[in-house]
C-alpha cells in the first residue's frame, strides 16, 4: 500500500508482521501487521474503540516492551530514538507533584541549565493556554482537561522527532481543541506526528494520510484522507467510525428520526432545586448555584470551558464535596452534614475519569453488583444485554482496568444504568468513543428518559448539546451563569463565544 | 509533606546541605553502634537531645509527643535484657527472671543507644525536605539517579493513598455498597479497602515510571537539576560544631575514669 | 533471567517504602508488647522479613528481595530505627535472596516463601549474636529465636503468599511480571 512517494523518504519508524497479544488472552491483538511512517508525515490512526490503537502507539515508542512487557514479536522493528508521547488517560502521565517539577523533569532530562529552565516553563504553560497564577501548583488540583493541556506542554517541551498523541484533545473544550491544534501545528511543521483521535474535524485538513482499522486490529485502508473518507464510506460507516459530517448523517438516519420524532414531553415536576448552593475544595468555593431547577424527564446538558467548575458542580450535587446553601433532591430538602455525609436518594453519578468508578475485580461483578434486588439469573443477563450493547469483551471475566479507555469509560457508564435511579448525573459519559458507541450511549440514554428518568450531563459536544439536550447549563468560572430551555444550536453555540 | 511537619522557624540546621548531614549523622551512628561504652553513649544521648531540641525549630509539644515511643523503645530494651541478660553477678532472682549486674550494665546501654538512634533520626527527618536530600545525593555524592527518583517517586506515592482511600470512599457510596453492622462490618470494609489500595498503589507507581521514561528520562544518563545544591559555609559551621561537641563528649566519657 | 526496568526497580522501592513505614507502627506495637508478653512478641517478629519476600512474590525477578528489604530498612532507620536497622535490612534482604536464587527465581510456593523468612530469620539471628542482643540464658535463646522462626514462616510464607493471590485476582501483577515462555510461543499461532 506504499506510494511512491514513501520510498524516496527515510522511515521514521517500520514494523513488519508485529505479532502482539495480552497475557492470558486467546486471541492475538495484532497479527502480522506491517506499518511505517516517513519523517515528517502526519498520520492519523482511525479505527473503533477498543481495536489496539493505543497499544500500537505504544508498540511504535517502545514503551511496549521496554517499560511495559507484552508478549510480542516482529520481523523488522525500526522505532525512533527521540519521542514524545501524550497518553489516552490525563491521570496517567505525570511523574511529579507539581506543575513546575513536572515541566522541569523533561528539561533535566533533555540536560537543559537551570538558569533557562523557568522561562521555558512559563513559555510552554503559554503556548498551551493553560493559564496558573503560580507554577508552582499541584497537579492534583488540576482539572482533567487541564492536566491535558499540561501533558501536551511537557511534550512540546521535549521537541521530539516523532510525536506520538493519544486523542490528546477528548477532554478539551472547544476553544482548548484549536488552541492546541494550532500549537501543535506550529511547533512541529518539520517532526513526525502520529495521532489517534475520534474529533477528526480540526485535524482532516492537516493531516497527510489516514490508516483506517477494523475491529480486530487489520489495517483496512491507507492513505490520503480526502480519498479515505469518500472511498470507504461504507466501512467507516460500518465499523462505526467517526468521518467529517457524520452527525449530519446521523441526524438524516431513520433512527435519529424516529427517536425525535414523539420525544416525550417534560412533566412540570420539579426533581432537583439548588438555592445559593455552594460546593467547595477546601476553603476555596469551586461552583456557586445561584437559582436553579430541574424537571423531571429533562435532560440537561452543563457546557463550559476547562476548570470552570462543571465537574466539581456534579460532585456537589452528589454531596461528595462539602457543599453549603439549599438543595432540594424528589422534593426532601438535602441535609448537609459535616461528615459522614450521605448522598441524596434516587441520585447516582458518573465520574469522569472512568477508573474511579469501579469496585469489583471482574467486568459482569461490576455490572452486577448494584442489582441487589435482583435474582442472579435476572442480574447475569442484564449484564450480558449491556456487554452486548456496549460492545464490551466478551470474556467479563477480565478486571475493569484491563481494557482500552474507551471500553473503560462504556463499562462505567453501564454501571450506573443499572441501578434503579430517577436522577442520572454522567460527566462526559462520551469522551473518547467512536461514533457507533457514542450514539448507543445517547440513544440508551434518551431511552431511560422517556421511562422518566432525569438526565444531567457535562460534555464538550456542541452537537450533543443541540440534538438531544431539553436544557442548556452554561458554567464559567466557578459560577451558574444561565439555565436555558430547550437548547438549540444557537444556543449552545452562544456559551463559547 | 503535610502540615504538622512544618517547623516554627528554620533553623541553620536547615541550611546545611541534606545529603552531607545525613552522611555525618551515619558516621555518628556508626560510632554509637560499635562502642560497648555506656557513659560514653549516653553523653552521645544528651548531645542528640539538646541538638534535637534546641536546634530543630520545632515547638517543644510536637518534640515530646514524638518522643514518647522513644522512652517506650528505651524502656522495653532495656528491662528486657535485664530481665532475661546472661550474667554471673546476680543481683535478685525469681523463676526465670533474674538481674545481674551485667544485664543491668548491658540493657541500660542497649536502651541508651536505641535512644541516640531515634534521636538523630528524629534530627534528621525534622529537618530535611526528602526532595532536596535526594536532590543532593545526586548532586554531591553520585547516587544513581535511578534510585534517587525511585525514593522520590515512592515517598511522594504515600499521601496520594489518603487521595486513594478518599476516592474509593466515593466510588463505594456512589454504587450504593453498604456493609453490615459491627465486626462483620468492620472485616468487610477491610477488604473492601486493603487489597485495592495496595493494587492501586503498584499500578500507580507502574504508570510513574511509565510516565518518566515517556519523558525520555533514561538511567544513567547525564543530567541538570531543578533543584540544584551544593555546599556552602554553613557546611563548615556545622562541622565544626559536631567535631567540637563529640570531642567534648569523649572528654567527658573517658576523661573521667 | 530479565534484568530490572526502572519500572521494576520504582515499584521495589516502592513496596520497600510502604513496608518500612508499616514496620514502624508495628514496631510502635512491638515495643509496647514486648515487656509484657515475650511469647506474643516474639510471634509479632515476623513481621520483619516480610519484605523482600513479598516484594520477589509479587515481582518475581533477580534483585527485588535485597533491594525492597534495604529500601524498606533505610526508611525505618530513619523514622526511628536506627541504622543497625539498615544492616539487618541487608543481612536478612540477602539470606532471601540467595535461597530464591539457589531455585533460579522459579519457586513461588507457600513453602519457599516460608523458607525465605526462616533464613532471613537466621540472618538475623547472626547479627543479633554480633551485636550482642543474643546474650542470653540457653533457654531462654532457643525459646526466642525457635518463636521467632515460626513467626517468619507464618508472616512470611502465610501471609505474604495470601496477600499476593488476592493482588492476582485484580490483574495488577499480570503486567509487572515476565511474561511466560509459552506466551511467546502462543504468538505462532
Ligand atoms: N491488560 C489487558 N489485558 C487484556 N486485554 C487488554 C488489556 N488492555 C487492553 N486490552 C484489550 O486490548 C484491546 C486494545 O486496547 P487499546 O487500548 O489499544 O484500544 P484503543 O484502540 O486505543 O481503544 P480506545 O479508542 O477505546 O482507546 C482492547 O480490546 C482491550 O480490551
Ligand atoms: N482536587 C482538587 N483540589 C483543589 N482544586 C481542584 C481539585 N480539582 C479541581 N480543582 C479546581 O477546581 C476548579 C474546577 O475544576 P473542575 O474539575 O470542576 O473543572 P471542569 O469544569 O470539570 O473542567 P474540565 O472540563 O477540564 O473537566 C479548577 O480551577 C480546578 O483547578
Ligand atoms: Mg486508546
Ligand atoms: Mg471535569
């Protein structure tokens, strides 16, 4: 599948028939995969959640096996000396506790005078748009997009040949997703890049070519992304794959269609009240609610940028922060203790890093463990119906944590549809699922709402926003600022202006 | 380090470079392990105790609660080997127990040196930052930089298991796990809590070095630091005062038979 | 045999580190034990070798038992042990060390794990005769150290080996162990 053009070049990284599988798994991962990268080429990896793009990413650095053992082999294994990497999970990739000793490690590393070190620091905080009032802050106190933008700094730090990024902008904002495309741009018109990313729309016109996988980690395709896109529509469509304008597409389809045309109205009764309710980290107030209210059977999107405070606002509603002023959950006003606090009933939460979510050692314990009411026949099969829905491994006898993060993040949102609730609350349940999950996600979701229940969720997605939201919650700096009816496009679009 | 670690005031102890206290602190550790004197040890004792009282900056409530486990250490080594030491000039006998005037001899020296141990310990922690002392290892003393950043790494892993507890807390709540009441509760919650922590703990640690090689740190390899240390006057301060004391200590110790 | 990554090597240290401060508030109930109870402290000691012994079970590799057992010793003596501790730390890291490499780094089991503990427990032993801390009556020093070496097979091949299993069950050890031969030859598939 070489063009011409790639043999004149040098390689800056080539793998022959790697042959890769996970310990105490049957089936190979990879098997006889043949893959390069010219210097200077910009690749994207396109494939279904869970197909082995991340760990490819990893094979190509040699983290695996040089950090990492995997049983694996290749016939030609040709990897870049000089690399840097943006890893899938914010949580996973920080050595140090603070800002400023995280940027500095990479520049020790790279044997840079301590005299330069701090105004390459600033500069590299600058260029990323992550804006501290002291560097010296711990990592910890970051929020998820903002310890991705940190990550994407400490690399363009390293300025390496070949950069390798793990859908570095799921957990940004809009405005975030261009800023940091921009950077990346700029800093490394002449390095080597390889992406994996499902927000294809910023990156389709920059990119040089496009490997496209299928389910079971085979290269479909490769090549430019104009005649990708048009060409194998069909598969990408199949496989479920994100492509430029496929909301537009799905918004056409017969299921979207159906699933708006008699969407239920929302009762007049009101599920959730929060008054002058405050939540707090520490002393310091992280989301302030001056007056708002939810129905029942609506569903509410929360927009914002990073660290405005969205996340924090769920976690408060939850009572998992220590929270102050009036808060009204089925009508019971919520008592808020010092300690020991209990969370409200009827209300249940989706944390958005997806690990924090899990208890159990196996995928069916945790799907199962919530349904004590249930008879254990009636459990084992609503775990298989969401393993199947989800698009889960099919073993569920694997631990959370040995999946990709987007089955992660799946799993965990699975979790919480199976207990009986009547508020949901997800943060970016959607983060980093390709199209055909995300839109099982959303339809399963509006299903549970038409059966009554209440849904309030923080994403990025401005589509999500306007095509299936009833409210519109925009948040900024640590504050509510509105609460709009049945949010359009226009609406949404309004927040991140 | 939390906030209970935090002295009053810094005192010049602070200012002497980590790496050289420590390894002054081992030299006088050596000598206290491997003299059999007890007036001697004991002098070594009171050194230690007015230079951790007196020099540390810490309020003297924090200094005795510390050390309360180190009368304890010095009080059940010392009977223990009374009790129970080898010995022909027997004072008082019952049973098995009996006291000689050896065992007397060797417990009290075996308790005052458990004591000097704790104290200069104690000296030491309370007035070192570990990321400056492993900073400085590097930098004067050529540790390898794989085990310098490995400690570091490891000690800076033990608050982020509060974090751990704290989230798994939430997690168990938010999935509406509940455990029964009284013992049977309390066995539940620590398995609950026990075996996770310690898997996230190792994962943890894992994605670190994962995360540190990413970033193109390769042992052995040649680098700069953040935190850069070296030696200054306050060095020579510092060793001055200890030979100036331990000679007075000796003085006194052997001056006297 | 693998030698150690620097991931191997942080989580070593790592395992080393918990271990030293776990080995502190044991220490805290050891000292208050100790006047009272003789029997029951002596059955408390084990505690004390379960380091490295753990540390190989969960890592499996060449070097771990020595070094968790000096890391884990280098941070109790300076959290109040002393630094005789750190010698102890080494002797008995050691004792562990050879056994284990005397079965090449492939025996797991319950009673190589217990062994590991018993000769770290003679380690011990010697440098208490060393030091002096084993200047006692006849009796009195076989009743010790045979408690003592009972204890180390309990806390040792006991409880270390069970608490290693319950981590397998959360898949944790699957990635920082080697990877089986037979894996390998599953790749020809
Ligand atoms: N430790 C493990 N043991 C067994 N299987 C694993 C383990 N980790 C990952 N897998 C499986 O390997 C496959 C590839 O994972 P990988 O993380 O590379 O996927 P991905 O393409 O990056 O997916 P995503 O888009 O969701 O991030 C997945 O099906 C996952 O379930
Ligand atoms: N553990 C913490 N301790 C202290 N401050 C925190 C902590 N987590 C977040 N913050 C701060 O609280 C503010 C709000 O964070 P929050 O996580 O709610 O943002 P967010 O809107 O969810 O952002 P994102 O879109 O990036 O997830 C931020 O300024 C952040 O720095
Ligand atoms: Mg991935
Ligand atoms: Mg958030």
């Amino acid at each position: 599948m070489e063009t011409l053009i790639s043999h004149q070049r040098e390689a800056a990284l080539s793998m022959t028939n790697l042959r890769l599988k996970f310990p105490g798994e049957d089936s190979l991962l990879f098997k006889d995969l043949s893959f390069s990268v010219n210097k200077g080429e910009k690749v994207l990896l396109l494939g279904p959640s869970g197909c082995g793009k991340s760990t490819l990413l990893q094979v190509a650095s040699g983290i695996v096996p040089n950090s990492f053992e995997l049983p694996m082999k290749a016939e030609k294994l040709e990897l870049p000396d000089s690399w840097g990497f943006v890893f899938q999970d914010p949580d996973t990739q920080f050595c140090m506790p603070y800002v400023d000793e995280e940027l500095a490690f990479v520049l020790e590393n790279l044997n840079v005078p301590r005299q330069d070190m701090t105004a390459l620091i600033v500069a590299a905080l600058e260029r990323v748009g992550l804006h501290l009032p002291d560097i010296h802050t711990p990592i910890l106190e970051l929020s998820q997009g903002m310890k991705q933008r940190l990550a994407l700094a400490s690399v363009l730090l390293m300025e390496p040949e070949v950069l390798f990024l793990d859908e570095p902008s799921a957990l940004l904002d809009p405005e975030g997703t261009d800023q940091i495309w921009t950077s990346i741009q700029a800093a490394t018109a002449e390095q080597t890049v390889v992406i994996v990313e499902h927000k294809i729309e910023q990156i389709a016109e920059w990119i040089d070519r496009v490997v496209l996988f299928t389910d079971d980690g085979a290269i479909l395709a490769d090549g430019p992304p104009d005649s990708i896109f048009k060409d194998y529509k069909e598969e990408l469509i199949r496989y479920g794959i994100w492509y430029p304008g496929v909301w537009d597409d799905y918004l056409d389809s017969k299921a979207f269609k159906t699933l708006s045309e008699n969407r239920s109205s929302i009762s007049s009764v009101e599920v959730l009240h929060a008054e002058e309710f405050n939540g707090y980290r520490g002393k310091k107030s992280v989301i302030h609610m001056p007056n708002a209210s939810i129905s029942q059977g609506s569903w509410v999107t929360i927009l914002g940028e990073n660290g405005s405070g969205k996340s924090s606002l769920l976690l408060s509603l939850m009572q998992l922060l220590k929270t102050s002023g009036s808060l009204h959950v089925n009508g019971k006003q919520v008592v808020q203790k010092k300690r020991r606090r209990t969370l409200p009933a009827g209300l249940s939460l989706v944390f958005q890093n997806p690990e924090l979510q899990f208890v159990t050692n196996t995928i069916v314990e945790e799907l199962t463990i919530s349904l004590q009411g249930m008879s254990s026949m009636g459990a084992v099969s609503h775990a298989e119906e969401m393993i199947e829905l989800f698009n889960l491994p099919v073993s569920g006898n694997r631990h959370p944590y040995q999946l990709s993060v987007g089955q992660k993040r799946r799993l965990s949102v699975a979790t919480a549809l199976t207990s009986s609730i009547d508020i949901l609350l997800l943060d970016e349940p959607t983060f980093g699922q390709d199209a055909r999950n995300t839109f099982a996600i959303l339809e399963k979701l509006e299903s549970l709402r038409r059966n009554g229940m209440t849904i309030v969720m923080v994403t990025h997605d401005l589509n999500i926003a306007s095509n299936f939201a009833t409210d519109c919650w925009k948040v900024a700096d640590g504050k509510l600022v509105s609460c709009t009816r049945q949010g359009g496009v226009a609406d949404a679009r309004l927040v991140y202006t | 380090m939390p906030a209970w670690f935090t002295p009053d005031r810094e005192t010049w102890l602070f200012r002497v470079n980590p790496a050289l206290k420590f390894m002054i602190f081992v030299l006088l550790l050596l000598i206290t392990l491997f003299t059999r004197n007890l007036p001697f040890v004991s002098w070594l004792a009171v050194l230690f105790g007015i230079l951790l009282y007196g020099f540390s900056g810490y309020p003297i409530r924090k200094l005795v609660l510390l050390s309360i486990p180190l009368v304890i250490s010095f009080a059940s080594s010392a009977f223990t080997m009374m009790l129970f030491g080898k010995g022909d000039a027997v004072l008082w006998q019952w049973g098995i127990l009996k006291i000689s005037e050896e065992s007397i001899q060797h417990g009290l020296l075996l308790g005052t040196k458990s004591l000097t141990f704790g104290l200069v310990g104690f000296t030491f922690l309370l007035t070192v930052q570990p990321v400056l002392f492993f900073y400085a290892m590097m930098q004067q003393y050529r540790l390898p930089s794989k085990y310098a950043y490995s400690f570091i790494a490891s000690i800076r892993l033990l608050p982020l298991v509060v974090e751990e507890i704290h989230v798994r807390t939430n997690a168990l709540k938010v999935r509406g796990i509940t455990f029964s009441r009284g013992m049977k509760g309390l066995g539940e919650r620590i398995q609950a809590y026990t075996v996770p922590l310690f898997a996230q703990s190792i994962r943890r640690a894992q994605r670190i070095a994962i995360a540190m090689e990413a970033k193109q740190y390769q042992m052995g390899a040649a680098r700069t630091y953040y935190y850069p240390t070296s030696y200054s006057r306050i060095d020579v301060v510092f060793i001055g005062v200890v030979v100036v004391s331990v000679a007075g200590v000796m003085l006194l110790a052997f001056g006297m038979n | 045999m693998k030698k150690l990554t620097f991931t191997d090597l942080l989580i070593t240290i790592m395992v080393g580190v918990v271990f030293g401060i776990l080995m502190k508030f044991w220490d805290d109930l050891y000292t208050v034990v100790k006047p009272m109870m003789p029997v029951a402290r002596q059955l408390l000691y084990g505690m004390w070798f379960m380091n490295g012994v753990f540390a190989f079970l969960l890592i499996r590799k060449p070097g771990v038992a020595l070094i968790a057992s000096i890391a884990g010793a280098g941070l109790s003596a300076f959290i109040g042990h002393g630094l005789e501790v750190l010698i102890y730390g080494f002797a008995q890291g050691l004792a562990a060390e050879l056994l284990f490499a005397a079965f090449r780094y492939r025996k797991f089991s319950m009673i190589i794990a217990g062994l590991g503990g018993i000769l770290s427990c003679a380690a011990s032993f010697g440098l208490d005769m060393f030091y002096g801390y084993a200047d006692l009556e006849t009796w009195a020093l076989v009743v010790k150290y045979g408690l003592r070496a009972i204890s180390a097979f309990i806390f040792t091949g006991v409880f270390a080996v069970l608490i290693v299993r319950a981590l397998e069950a959360t898949g944790v050890t699957q990635s920082i162990r080697p990877v089986a031969k037979e894996e390998y030859s599953l790749l020809d598939r």
